[in-house]
C-alpha cells in the first residue's frame, strides 16, 4: 500500500504535517499535529507535536477548543487525557512515517509531497524483483485471481523452502497483523453467510458449515477442544441393518483426550411447547428427542469403548463425555418462556444446550474482540 504524505514548512529547519485524527464524533475530536524539525541536539528525535482537542462551531467548520489552558492549572490541579490502544497505534504508525520522511528527504522549503510504500509491501517488491514469471502473474491476473496463481507459483517452485524462509524474515508485527486480517476477513464471511441461512431447515447443511469452520464449536467449551470426527459411526446395528447410531460430531481435549459429542439441529427447532400449567412450559419433543438421542450415543460409546477404539486410529478416551446439542434460537422466546427453557437446562447434568443465535453471538464478540486489538 503506498500512502501520501503532504508537509509544508514552516522555516529552513520545521515543517508542519497533516493533522492525524485519533477519535472523532459528529461534533468533537482529538487529533494530534505533528511537526517536523532538524534538531541540532538529536538529529533521530526529528518530530514533536501537539495533542488537540476540536468541536464544530455554529458554522459546522472545526475550530481547536482553547478554554482550557495546561500551564493555568493550578498545584492540585490536573488533566487526564485515555488514548484507546487501537488509537495509539493509529499515532504510532503514522509519527514512524514522519520520522521515516525526515530521516529520507529532511526538510525543504515550500509545500512537499511524499509517497511511502508500506514495509509489507516493500518486502513484496524485493521479494519478486528478480523473478519475472512471478511479475507477469502480478501484472496480468485481474482482481484478487493473481493471489490464487501467487500461491501456485509458491508450491511449484524447486525450492519453495527459500521463499518461505524469505517471508520469515518480515517483523512479527506484519506477520501478526497480516494473519489478525485473515482471521477477520474469513469470520466476517461465516457471520454473512450465517446470516443470509438463518432459516435453514436442512441438517445437513448446518452439518456441513460447522465440519467447515470446526473452531467455532470450540467456543462453546472452557477448555481447549479440537475437531475429532463427523459422523461417527457408534454401532449398534443389527442383522436387519437397522439401530445404527451415527453422532455429528466428535471433539477432544488435546491433552487428556476425552471426547464431548455433539448433535446439530437447526435454527427452526422448536424448543418450548404449549403453556403446561399458568407461565410454565413444557420443552418440545425435538428438543428433548435430541437431548435423549446425544445421551444414547454417550451410553453406546462408553459401553462399547474398547471395540470402537480398536476399529479407530486415532486414540482417545471416554472418562465422562460432555454432551452438546445446538438447537432453535433463543430470540424466538419472551419472558415466562425464556424462565422455564432457562430452568429445564441449568438442570441438565453433561449436556450442553445452546441456540443457534447464542452460537452466532458468541462469534460476534470473538469478531469484535479481534477488531479492537
């Protein structure tokens, strides 16, 4: 990414910079003024600046808001002024620009402007310089296919290893930065994709979503649970190959490896019944049906434990399964409703019941969480 940067001196040794904006509402900011100087004591302490604090006037136009004065304060007087992290990080960046343009061009006379190319990019570029197949993928793919053919490029080269080992050598803070982007991109297209099916009747397809993005069943669990299997078969079938026993989805604690089995419904599952007696309802058979069926599975694998076992290659135990089922939504229910849905499963012992629009919540805030750091 190549950014501009316009500066307009001051004198033969200053130099003004662009107003860099932390926090803006419609009518207050904070903003910092960076300004540029040749100091004679410290030639890499190159930048100082001003925090200001804006609010629009009656024109709608921004004027700095002078009505009080830092050096009126008083012995037992003091100002406290909270910079949120993803703001400081804003000012950081942007004052290594500026030192990064005095340090290059230093300061002259007039109004100038300055292209920086962003480090990830500078690593690109020196990266494919001496590489013309590569060039001609950068220049001739349209719209996002070049990354495709990129990583193509990648695989089938000699020796992949040496490019690898060159990406390494970008700062951690790029890695980081360029992983926390995918992690966001790619958690912003399950919620839209979420979204956009939330009245899905079809098991199969919540199936096939959760197996796809497998991670955010792990969010239901307080300790560290990975994707084991789908569709597991548990036996039980008879001479009339009828019986068999088939759970959607197996995860494991990576270090004690314990499994929780977890049976997949739909957003549409009905959760609650007709009103049993005055503001008390009775839990629907669906509900209760997948609740009785992900306890039968937890019977059948512990009872037949060491037969399963010996027919899987990866090992694991059965100590106390935890038992998941993920069904219906929660909005669907109001006030005496919520109370006795909320009661019937407090009360559950090893099984798990959580909606659909908790699940989908609960990826929100990991979203919101990501995009704050």
């Amino acid at each position: 990414m190549v950014k501009q940067y316009r500066i307009k001196s001051t004198s033969n040794h200053s130099a003004h910079g662009e107003d860099i904006i932390l926090r803006q509402t419609k009518t207050t900011r904070l903003l910092f003024r960076p300004q540029l100087v040749d100091n004679v004591n410290d030639s890499n302490a190159s930048v100082r600046g001003t925090f200001i604090f804006q609010k629009k006037n009656m024109k709608n136009k921004w004027e700095d808001y002078k009505e009080l004065d830092n050096n009126r304060l008083k012995a037992d007087e003091w100002i406290k002024l909270d910079i949120k992290s993803s703001e400081l990080l804003k000012l950081m960046t942007e004052l290594n620009a500026y030192y990064e343009i005095h340090k290059e061009y230093g300061i002259n006379p007039g109004f100038n402007k300055y292209n920086l190319i962003e480090k990830e990019l500078h690593n690109i570029l020196e990266l494919v310089n001496d590489d013309q197949e590569l060039l001609e993928i950068l220049s001739n793919r349209s719209n996002g296919e070049f990354i495709i053919d990129t990583v193509k490029w990648i695989a089938n080269k000699d020796e992949p290893s040496k490019i690898i080992d060159q990406l390494k050598n970008a700062e951690d803070k790029e890695l980081e930065r360029l992983n926390t982007y995918i992690s966001i991109t790619n958690i912003k297209k399950l919620l839209d994709k979420w979204d956009s099916n939330r009245n899905e009747k079809n098991e199969e397809y919540w199936q096939k979503l959760f197996k796809e993005n497998s991670w955010i069943i792990s969010q239901i669990f307080a300790t560290p649970l990975v994707f084991f299997q789908d569709k597991a078969y548990l036996g039980g079938k008879g001479l009339s190959n009828k019986g068999g026993k088939e759970v959607d989805f197996i995860y494991q604690n990576g270090f004690t490896k314990d499994v929780s089995l977890i049976e997949i419904k739909t957003p549409n599952t009905s959760l609650l019944s007709k009103e049993y007696r005055n503001n008390v309802f009775s839990i629907h058979n669906d509900l209760s049906g997948a609740i009785v069926q992900v306890l039968s599975y937890k019977e059948k694998i512990q009872r037949d434990y060491n037969a399963i076992n010996a027919d899987t290659i990866s090992d694991f135990s059965v100590f106390n399964p935890i038992c998941v089922v993920i069904a219906g939504n929660i909005k669907e229910l109001e006030g005496s409703e919520i109370q006795s849905f909320e009661l019937y499963r407090k009360e559950l012992k090893n099984v798990i019941v959580i909606t659909f629009d908790e699940l989908y919540e609960k990826i929100k805030h990991l979203l919101d969480l990501i995009s704050d750091e």
